[in-house]
C-alpha cells in the first residue's frame, strides 16, 4: 500500500526549504499539498483538470492548463515534478515537453519523473500508454539532463522508473 506515497517521497528528498516548484500533471493537487507545499516556497501545479478544493492552500497557484500549450516562465523553477503522466504523451510530444521545462529550469535545476513501465508489448485496449522501452524513454530527455539517479521499483503488478536529473549546462 506504499506505492502511492513513492512519488511523493521521491520528489519531496530533492526539495529544499525555499524552493520554487512546478508540479506537472498535477491532477487534482493532491501531491502538491502533500509533499510539496510545505517545503517550497510556492508550487505551480499544472494540470487540465480542476483541483480539489480540500488540497488549497496560500502558496500552491493552480493553473488550469494543457502543458502542451502552456507557456512557462524562462529559468523560473528549481524543481519540476512530473509523475505518472509523461506515458501519456507521444514521443514527438515528450521531446517538447522536456525542451519546455529545461527552459524553465533554473540553471542547477532538477527534474524528477517517474513512470510506469510497461513490461510486456501485449496490452490491453483499456491499459495506459506505458513506456515500453527504458532505453527509447531516456534518450528523449538525454538531450536535455543527465541521469543523476535511476531507481526501478516493483509492486505486485507494476514496475515503475524513477529518475533524479539535472539539466544540463544552458
């Protein structure tokens, strides 16, 4: 029953007291509130959907917006997190994705991302888009960060990854 803390836990160790973050796919903004309010300075939590009024609080700015279209703020953020939903994106879209927030990064800045993958190439017509191939997935940021830390985590029936980068020299 950890498993939905894991990304919380991950992130929330690169913070410092301070910081200012961007949560991407911030969903509802329940991470936000959690793991990150209280050590950042101010969160900006990114998602299309609208969050839930019991995760409000002064110094998280929810902004209701598609990342694919959203304009970020150059060398704004010390920390982005961007958790489970990058499989949702196509490759061309993830490429995008990656330039936008070494952008926004500040010059020593660190991206966190974790995401499921997807073991076996036989998936359902209802399963997300996971990503299928670790090699593939890391050379569509290598462009932009180097690999600070990997971890693989498994649950029952799930294997998610999990990196530390940081952007690399602007």
């Amino acid at each position: 029953m950890s498993q939905f803390a894991e990304a919380g836990v991950f992130s929330r160790a690169l913070i410092k007291k301070g910081d200012k973050i961007l949560d991407l796919c911030s969903g509802v903004g329940f991470y936000s509130y959690l793991f990150l309010s209280d050590l950042g300075n101010s969160v900006d939590a990114i998602d299309f959907n609208k969050p839930d009024k019991k995760y409000l609080k002064k110094n998280i700015n929810f902004i209701n917006a598609n990342i694919l279209d959203y304009k970020f703020k150059k060398d704004n953020y010390d920390i982005v997190v961007f958790c489970e939903a990058v499989a949702y994106f196509s490759e061309n879209q993830k490429i995008m994705i990656f330039e936008k927030i070494q952008k926004t990064l500040k010059n020593k800045g660190t991206l966190y991302i974790r995401t499921p993958l997807e073991l076996s190439k036989n998936k359902s017509a209802n399963q997300i888009n996971n990503v299928v191939d670790k090699k593939i997935f890391e050379n569509s940021f290598k462009p932009y960060f180097d690999i600070k830390y990997q971890v693989t985590t498994e649950y029952d029936n799930r294997t998610y990854l999990n990196y530390y980068l940081k952007i690399k020299e602007k």
